[in-house]
C-alpha cells in the first residue's frame, strides 16, 4: 500500500491523503457571499504558491481547496467549496502544480541528473528522451511516453525543436537563480509501461521524471539547496562528466577544432567532479539523516560525455569495450558482463587522468556505483555550429541501469 508519494515537480513528499484540488468549473466559479451565492464568477483568485514555483511576482489560478482527508489512500475528486462542482484535479499541497493522475498508484523513477557546465546535460536528456520513445524499451516489451499535453510542449521547445528540426546544439540551460522565469526548468514527466516476466504477466506503469538544472546550480554550497530537493528522492542519480574539461585528456588530443566545437569548460572554471559529488553526497545524507558512516544506497551512474570525442582522437586503448556498441537493447535483456567491462576501463583511465579520487569518493559514499561513457551527438558538430541528426553512442547504458538495479527490466 503506498502511504507517501513525491510531488514530480517540487519534489516534497507528503502523505498519501495529503493533496488539494483546483476547481474545473473555472468560468462560472466564484467567491461567495454570506448566503453562499457566487458573486464574481471566473475571477479565480491569487495562487502565491504556485507564483513561487514559477518565479513570477503574482499568479491568478483556479481556486484550490481541500477536499476530505483521508489517512490511507487519496481521494480521486472533491467538491469545490465555492461552486459546489465535483474536481477530480488533483494538485500538490507544497507548489499548486497538477499531479499526475496516477500519482497515488504507479511507481516513481526520479532519475536526478547532475553534472558541472559543460557535460551536456540538456542534450543528453533530449536525446535520451528520443531515443526511449523510439526504440529502447521495444525489445524489453515496453514502450515511453510522455505524460501529458504540457510534457509534450515542453520536451519539443526545449530539445526536440533545436536537436531534430534546426540542426543546432541546445543552448546553456538557464540557472534556477538567473530571471524570474523558471518554466525551462520544470521537469518533464514520462510513462514507462512494461509487461512484467513470469507465468502471471500483468502490465507495470512507472513515471519517470527527469529534471535538467543548470550546470552552475550544482558548484555553488550556498545555492544547492534552491535546485536539489528532487536528489534526496530520487531512484538513481546519473552524474554526467566532460572528459575534455581534464587538462591531461586534451592534451592527449591533437585537434583544436574538434576541442572547440565540443563546448569545452576548463578546469577552474568550475568545480571539481569530486567537489560536485561531495556536496551531493552531504545533500542526500543530511535530507535523509543517514550517517557519515552509513553507505548511500541510491544507484550512481558517473557517466562521461563526449565519447565520439574521445574515440576519433585515439584517446582510447585499443580493443575498447567503450567502442563496442552498446548490447543491451539488441539482446532485449542488460548485459552486466559489458556493464563490468565498461566500469572497469573507465575507472582505469580515470587513473591515468589523475582523477582517481573521483573512483575513492564513488566507492566510499555509495553501495552501487558504476561508470559509464557515451555520445549524445555521435559525431562533433559542424564548424558553424550546425548538427547533424543525433547518432548516440551508448547513451541508454546509465539508464538501463539504473532500472535494471531497481529490478524494472
């Protein structure tokens, strides 16, 4: 029975009994006078709530009431106080955004996606997104989709526009800090269906919410917190690294252009990967209340972009397990044997980059920890800037991970 869930947008947990609702009946609901007669409807009324979320001085919304508590399950429609109309839109208690309708029965997969400036993280979620609808969740006898209308808008205005139909990279997500406006930064929600194995096959629905923050939201201690609240629920954390940003990994790579056209961001010019992970790691521990002495038992994909990068330049040892492609989606089943192979050649360069505190860190704060490398783009943009259509490089391995550890494939 499920006695809690995560508001997919604001990231607060609640119990299950615990929600709102905002009236449907908006064009003829209205505030009531002392006989309980609506004297101005359609005017709706101010929701702070809600402006907060999306950092605008003032919001004017629906009116959201409370309907009966209910200790044990949530109530699926209410009667608005005002207009006496039945609602059955639910939304959260924290932030006055609409909650899925399924919130309160299918599972939650929040993939916490972090990473520094540069390590292409709102390509990589565009592109992984592309692909999960298409084609990598066919052989495991699943399909993705995503949510809603407002996901849908979303996900085609901030990469599907830019990736797919202009030809060009994705410009630096804004910081949560930067503007009032944070509607880029609102999560996009998708549903994950999959027939489950066994003699009983039943059909499993899971939502997985995946959140693209800014780079710098992730370097500053004193500004973490405005962005992070979704790392402490989450199911898996995919930690994206730029390989190019290491000084010793450039010099390996006798190409300026292929350096320049890769949106390199040098060291010191943001925090150290291993900085990045302490301060999630404190983050997590502290939302939690688990000890310095305790493991985090949140999977952790540290997984490196910009493989084709690496791949074209000879940076790679010969005979890479990184070069293969990638075999799960093929074979219909995750292949661990290929996971351990890539684990354990990454880890091994890592050495041989002087970033081996990185691999200690990963070991000392985290039960299951592996890393992972990949190419959203599959090839180096053009020198004016213009791209190609995405040909991605093992870009499903982190993902397929992570949900194979929470034992969905």
């Amino acid at each position: 029975m499920k006695l809690k869930y995560v508001c997919p947008f604001c990231f607060e947990s609640h119990d299950i009994g615990d929600v709102e609702f905002a009236c449907e009946a908006r064009k003829i609901c209205g505030p009531v006078d002392a006989n309980g007669n609506i004297t101005q409807p359609g005017v709706g009324e101010e929701d702070p709530k809600l402006a907060k979320y999306k950092g605008v001085p003032s919001w004017n919304g629906p009116h959201v009431f409370r309907g009966k508590k209910s200790r044990f399950s949530m109530p699926s429609s209410a009667a608005c106080d005002w207009c006496k109309r039945e609602s059955h839109k639910r939304v959260c208690p924290s932030c006055h955004n609409e909650l899925p309708s399924t919130i309160d029965s299918d599972e939650q997969i929040i993939v916490a996606l972090i990473g520094t400036r540069g390590s292409g993280k709102s390509t990589y979620i565009g592109v992984l997104i592309h692909e999960m609808m298409k084609r990598i969740f066919r052989p495991f006898g699943g399909t993705f989709q995503l949510y809603g209308p407002e996901d849908q808008k979303q996900y085609r205005e901030r990469f599907e526009e830019d990736l797919y139909i202009r030809n060009k990279l994705i410009a630096q997500t804004q910081s949560h800090l930067v503007g009032s406006n944070v509607t880029e930064n609102r999560p996009i929600l998708g549903m994950l269906r999959k027939e489950s194995g066994g003699l009983f096959k039943k059909m499993q629905a899971m939502t997985l919410v995946f959140f693209d923050s800014a780079g710098e939201d992730w370097e500053d201690p004193d500004t973490i917190n405005v962005v992070a609240n979704y790392v402490a629920h989450s199911s898996g954390i995919i930690f994206l690294l730029d390989p190019l940003a290491n000084r010793q990994v450039r010099s390996k790579i006798d190409n300026d252009e292929a350096i320049r056209t890769s949106g390199v961001v040098e060291e010191g010019e943001v925090s150290s990967p291993s900085a990045v992970l302490d301060m999630v790691a404190s983050l997590i521990r502290n939302a939690n209340h688990i000890k310095e002495t305790e493991k985090i038992d949140i999977p952790v994909a540290a997984a490196f972009s910009k493989l084709d990068v690496l791949e074209d330049n000879n940076v790679l040892p010969p005979g890479s397990a990184l070069s293969r492609p990638s075999p799960h989606v093929a074979a219909g089943a995750f292949d661990d044997n290929d996971r351990k192979a890539v684990d354990n050649e990454m880890r091994a360069l890592l050495d041989t980059w002087d970033q081996g505190d990185f691999v200690d860190r990963l070991k000392q704060q985290y039960t299951k920890a592996s890393c992972f490398a990949f190419s959203a783009m599959g090839r180096a943009p053009q020198t004016d800037g213009t791209i190609t259509p995405p040909a991605p490089k093992r870009i499903e391995d982190a993902m397929l991970w992570i949900l194979n550890e929470k034992g969905i494939l």
